[in-house]
C-alpha cells in the first residue's frame, strides 16, 4: 500500500481492473514502502490520522467522525464534535464539522475545555459545548468595585443569595464560601 490523499492505496491499476477500486493506485516509484494491509499502512505511515478515518478514506467509504471533541473556531469559546450531523455517529450531539485529520481530539468537552480553551472558564465552556446554560459555579469571588464578595452565578436561588454574574475566564480566584473570600 501506498499513501496518498491521507489514505492508504494498493498497487494495482484502476484503469485495467474489471472493477476499479476506489483503493486501486498504481505505485511508480520503486521506493515506495508497501504494506501488507490498509490497517498496516494507516498504523506505520499516517499514524497521526484516526484509524478509522484512514481506514475509510483508503476504501473509498463516508466518514462519519469520531464524536470525540475539538476547537472548530476559537473565537466561539467552545468545543464542538468531530462529526458533520446530529446522530451520525450515534454520540453526536454538537457536529462541528469534520475535523482536519492533524487536530487533536477529546474524549469529552471538558478535556477540550481544559486543553485547548484553558483561558476560559471551564464551566462555562463545558455548558456552551454541550448546548447548555451555565448558571454558574456558585462559589464566591471578590467584588473590588463594590468592596464585596459575590458569587459565580447570575440569579438569586436558595444556594446563590448573592448573584455577582458569571466569570467568563479562568483567572478569576474563587473561593468555596464568603468567608474565605473575605
């Protein structure tokens, strides 16, 4: 097997096969390292791309995403899925798009979160990927403006008696109660 378009072909020639395969490839360069399978090659050569989207580009077939989670756009401040539609894969809830074979994957939105939206909260950032409302952590943060300790959450309920708003980013020092704020 050859490798080529990030999959794996077999030295064979499409144009004289009774069936042209999509995995057919003539091979013209007598260097070229070959391999037993398409699993072997994806393994030896392309090991930076998911096996199975190898796999299925090297036979011609759909790719349907890993459902694991990835960065699509920054600038959103959330973690999508690598998978192009609600339901293919079973597991995917939030498609982003396929993602490029190169970008690193998470096996949930909160690894994503941590790895590579770190300046975010990641609270925050994990409700957001998910489809969720973030309500806040409802732990406790100092107020400098006001002189005052307030809590990560924006409306009063029986555990959140004093709503400071949600903290967007993870430089934010919060504190488990009002009395390790103050």
């Amino acid at each position: 097997a050859d490798i080529q378009d990030e999959g794996c072909v077999q030295d064979c020639n499409a144009v004289e096969a009774a069936v042209p395969e999509p995995w057919c490839g003539t091979i013209t360069n007598v260097a070229t390292k070959t391999y037993a399978s398409i699993t072997e090659c994806c393994s030896k050569q392309l090991s930076w791309i998911d096996s199975a989207r190898c796999n299925a580009t090297s036979l011609g077939g759909t790719i349907v995403g890993s459902a694991e989670w990835y960065v699509a756009d920054y600038s959103t401040g959330k973690c999508v899925q690598d998978c192009d539609a609600v339901g293919t894969p079973v597991t995917c809830l939030q498609p982003g798009g396929l993602a490029e074979s190169s970008t690193e994957l998470f096996a949930d939105a909160e690894a994503c979160c941590e790895s590579r939206l770190s300046y975010l909260n990641v609270g925050l950032c994990n409700a957001t990927s998910n489809g969720a409302t973030y309500t806040g952590s409802e732990e406790w943060i100092v107020d400098y403006e006001n002189t005052r300790c307030v809590q990560d959450c924006d409306t009063t309920t029986a555990t959140c008696v004093l709503p400071g708003g949600i903290i967007e980013d993870s430089s934010t020092k919060t504190y488990a109660d009002a009395a390790a704020c103050c």
